[in-house]
C-alpha cells in the first residue's frame, strides 16, 4: 500500500491550481504567473504573467496577460514563488 503523505508530481501541479506559480526555464528564463490548467506533459496556461530574462543589456521583464507555456522547457516549478524585484 503506498505511503498517504506521498504526493505525485502531477498532483502536486493540480493542488496549485488558482495560485500563483514561479517557473524556471531551461532557456535561462524565468516566468511567475497563475496557474490556470494544465495536462499531462505539464502545458500549462498561466494568467496575470511576468516574464524575467537575464539578458547582455540586464534584465529584460515581460507583462502578459495569458500564456500557454510548453512543458518541455520547464526546469523547475516552485509553488507559490514570486520573483523579487532588481534594486
């Protein structure tokens, strides 16, 4: 019988459903949003988005209002994460 407090990947993406979600790219991206759905290649549609990209010139914020993002690109996933703001 498996262990109650053990919590599958995929149900640990649905439990943040409605939240807000902060993703690390593999592309040296880093994206917080809302987490409004996702499937089983963990696609996800986010709203509410800022992207954050470290680029030559700095760092580079994107505003969107809603995307649909690739799972296939995904890093890392940190629930309830917020980005801090450069001073």
């Amino acid at each position: 019988m498996p262990n109650p407090s053990t919590l599958l990947p995929l149900e640990l993406v649905d439990k943040c459903i409605g939240s807000r979600i902060h993703i690390i790219m593999k592309n040296d991206k880093e994206i917080v949003g809302t987490l409004l759905g996702f499937d089983d290649f963990v696609n996800m549609v986010l709203e509410d988005v800022t992207e954050y990209e470290n680029t030559a010139e700095g760092r580079r914020v994107t505003k969107l209002d809603q995307i649909l993002l690739s799972g296939n690109n995904i890093t890392m996933l940190v629930p309830g994460g917020e980005m801090p703001d450069a001073s």
